[in-house]
C-alpha cells in the first residue's frame, strides 16, 4: 500500500535497514514495517556454506596434482562484510549484485593459495598420502589470511575428498609397486 513493506527473515539472516544514509535497525532475524522508496536493505547471510572446489597444483617434483574438497564457512561479522561486498536486496529480497556468490570463490582462492604454499614443498608421493598435513597446512593458512580477516569470516571445517597424479603418473607409480 503505497511503498510500505514487511520485511521479515530468519534468525541466520543479518539485516541493515538504512534510511537516509544511516542505519535505523539492524540485527539478526528481525521483521517489521518500513517505507520502500526511502529505504535500503542489506541482507546478510549467516548461516554456514559449503563451498566445493578442485585445482591442479604442481609439487616439488614438478608433478600435477588434482586437489578435491569442501570449504565449509560462515559470515561471523556481518556489518563488516556488508561493508566490502553489496548485500543490498531489492523489493524481492534478491541480492542486486554478484558479490554474495563471489565469496565462496574467494575464499576457495585463499585455501588455494595455503594449498600451493604446501605442495611446492613435498614431493608429489608425499602430497599423495598426506591430505591430513595439508588440510591442517590450509586451515592455518585461512585462518590468518588478511582477506579472510578483512571480511569477518569464520572458517568452520576444510576436507580434501581426494588428491589424484595425472593419469601417466598414476600408471608410472602402479608400476613402481
């Protein structure tokens, strides 16, 4: 009815209702009544996510080898990351910018880069069986990344689901054994 709206979400969703350039309420889950034309909303996400990857590094031997996991993270400082990326949601509480889905890849860019720092020092059989080392290597290396600092992320969990030599390589190491 003329511009007033609702606005209700969960309690995992962070909200930031700006009128004239300040913020009027913010917190998480909350619901109510505001005037659509003169408002803003920010809506910030979080709960945890799982994001998936695969790269390719090399190791100290100069061999390729193919990384699978799953980050697992969650926004700990909304107003912090609300101030780097854009949440900012139109009247259908779609996300008006790409930012939200380009965390993930962020993210996944930093574990990638601990995970290079690791496999450019071991030799591509050590890299093979040793996806505890290198899991513990990549949380550390997150967890005092300054992106990941500067977005207020927490990050939960890291799993390597495998770690695989290109397939001349593996056919090279079955024959050695």
């Amino acid at each position: 009815m003329f511009g007033i709206r609702f606005l209700k979400v969960p309690p995992t969703t962070y909200v930031l209702h700006y009128k004239g350039g300040k913020v009027r309420r913010e917190g998480p889950g909350l619901s109510f009544f505001y005037f659509g034309p003169t408002s803003e909303m920010v809506l910030v996400p979080m709960e945890s996510t799982d994001v998936p990857f695969v790269f390719n590094e090399v190791t100290a031997d100069f061999q390729d080898a193919t990384i699978q996991g799953e980050l697992t993270y969650r926004i700990a400082d909304a107003k912090r990351v609300a101030k780097i990326l854009n949440y900012s949601v139109d009247e259908r509480q779609l996300h008006r910018s790409e930012d939200p889905q380009k965390l993930g890849e962020r993210l996944v860019h930093a574990a990638r880069i601990g995970a290079r720092a690791f496999t450019q020092k071991k030799l591509l059989r050590e890299v093979l069986v040793s996806s505890d080392a290198l899991i513990a290597d990549t949380l550390v290396s997150l967890k005092n990344s300054p992106a990941v600092q500067m977005l207020g992320i927490e990050v939960l969990g890291l799993s390597i689901v495998s770690i695989t030599p290109t397939p001349e390589m593996t056919k090279a190491l079955q024959a050695d054994a």
